[in-house]
C-alpha cells in the first residue's frame, strides 16, 4: 500500500491519528520504532534544528523538500506529513511544490495562508493573505497533485489576525477550494474548538498540540471526543531534547562528568542500535564486507 493511500486509510478510520513531530532523521527513526502510525515533519523543528534560528521563514522550499526525503527515506511506509510553509510563492509556485513533495515521498503537506514570509502559528505578529487568494492555492495544489490520494491540508491562522469567524469563513471555502484536511491554527478555548466542528463537520480536522502554546494541552480523549481525526505534536521531542542538552550543559558547567548524569542518558551500545548498527552488522556478515 502507497504510504499516502495508508495515511488516507488512517483520516478515514474510526481512531484519532496522533503524529509526533520530528525534526530530523534520528527523530524520525525513534517515532517509527516507537510504533506511531503517522510521523510529522515540523517546520517550527526543522528551522530550529537546520538554522539554529526561529519558525519565521528563513528555510527555502529546496531546503524543506530535501529535510522531507530525509525523513520519509527513514519512515518508509509509515506515511509522513510535512509542512510546507505558505506554499513558497502564488499557485504557480505551489503547483511546484506540490510536486516536489511528492517526488520526496511525502504522504501528506499543509500550506497556510499566511503572508510571505510566515511565521509559527503561536508566535505574535502573523499576516494573512486575502481568502480568495488562498483559496486559489488549494485548488493549485489538489490539480496539481499526480497522485490522487496524495493529501492536501489547508491551515488557516486567520484566527490570531481576524478573528475566529474570519477563520471559518477560510475553512469553508478551503474546504470547497479542495482540501483534504482543515487545520485552523491556534484556537484559544474549548469553545473555539467546538465551534470549529460545527462549522466544519465534513471533513477531517488537525488539532495542533502545541506545547505552551496558544491551543489548550487537552487530553487525547477529549480531542477525539471534540471530533478532531489528526492531532501533531510538533514541538515535544524538540522541548524535551533541548531542555536535557541544556541540563547537560549547566552540568558541564559546574565541572561535572557525563559519567555524573548517565541515568539521564541512553549507552553508546543502546544508541546504535536504536539507529541500526545491528541491521548493518547482518549486511556485512551477508556480503563479507571487512569488519
């Protein structure tokens, strides 16, 4: 099975898809092994992790596409769903990246209708582009797709600009423009969630898990319950890395030993095996490569 027509399997099925979000090949891998059904490409990660430097559009559409095919040659057929940012440019421009996208073995992107550049959706200080115009995009981007059940995710992050009803209004003619899924970012409330679904009751909804972010923590529970098919965690792996590496610092700092803080830390030998040192060992054995 085509990892997009597994990811199409999974928005249709009766369970919510939960996606953590990876922000490059080592993240990746351990989401895979892990067990999850579905691995999140973050833009908001992959900025951090490649620029050293915030979600504010900095990252080009070829640097995006080649951090994509990087993760997706780790999932294989676990279908991986990747930002895409604002698009990268008009219709034209998305026809493009839609392409792109595909050709790096992607299951699934979203595009947003930010202005160009964007920025994370729980940052301050976000743009949005007419609602037509967007609209426009989507329908570039279902033509433009070669693979029919290649999927298409329209975010809307009208709310923080105009409103929530502005935000609908988007959904809807998104939805109508042809996407797929409808991820409106950044809702501040239970209610804003509800009213989400009740305007938007036919298609699947994102719930985006945003750690400290804008979007109340809920439970799993609660969000299925709310009718929302995908939540992403795209930022937890990110958090949780940076905030051990900071720990580790602070101990360096003090004139401490990695030795001191080894329950905290995995061993070489559980490390490459967690990336597939023994799955290399077999291959040599199998072709008599020098050891």
């Amino acid at each position: 099975m085509r990892v997009t027509t597994r990811l199409r399997s999974l928005l249709a099925g009766p369970d919510l898809v939960v996606a953590p979000g990876a922000y490059d090949g080592l993240s990746a891998r351990l989401i895979m092994q892990a067990g999850f059904p579905v691995v999140y490409m973050t833009g908001f990660g992959t900025a951090a992790s490649v620029l050293g430097q915030p979600d504010v559009g900095l990252l080009t559409m070829s640097e995006m596409v080649s951090r994509a095919a990087a993760l997706a040659a780790v999932t294989g057929d676990i279908p991986l769903i990747a930002d895409a940012d604002t698009g990268y440019g008009n219709p034209i421009n998305v026809r493009r990246t839609i392409r792109e996208y595909e050709r790096a073995g992607v299951a699934a992107l979203h595009i947003e209708d930010q202005v160009s550049p964007k920025k994370c959706g729980h940052m301050e200080g976000k743009q949005v582009i007419p609602m037509d115009e967007m609209a426009q995009k989507v329908r570039a981007a279902v033509e433009a797709r070669q693979d029919p059940d290649f999927v298409i995710i329209a975010r809307t992050d009208a709310n923080a600009v105009n409103g929530l009803e502005d935000a609908l209004r988007r959904g809807k003619a998104y939805q109508e423009a042809g996407a797929d899924v409808i991820f409106i970012e950044a809702p501040r409330s239970v209610e804003e969630l509800q009213a989400i679904k009740q305007a938007l009751p036919d298609i699947p909804l994102l719930f985006n898990w945003a750690d400290t972010g804008k979007t109340p923590p809920l439970p799993l529970a609660q969000i299925r319950d709310l009718g929302y098919k995908l939540v992403i965690f795209p930022v937890s792996l990110l958090f949780a890395a940076t905030h051990a590496m900071l720990q580790l610092m602070e101990a360096f700092k003090q004139g401490q030993l990695p030795t001191e803080y080894a329950d905290h830390m995995v061993t070489f030998a559980q490390f490459t095996r967690q990336i597939g040192l023994p799955e290399i060992q077999t291959l040599e054995r199998r072709y008599g490569v020098q050891q």
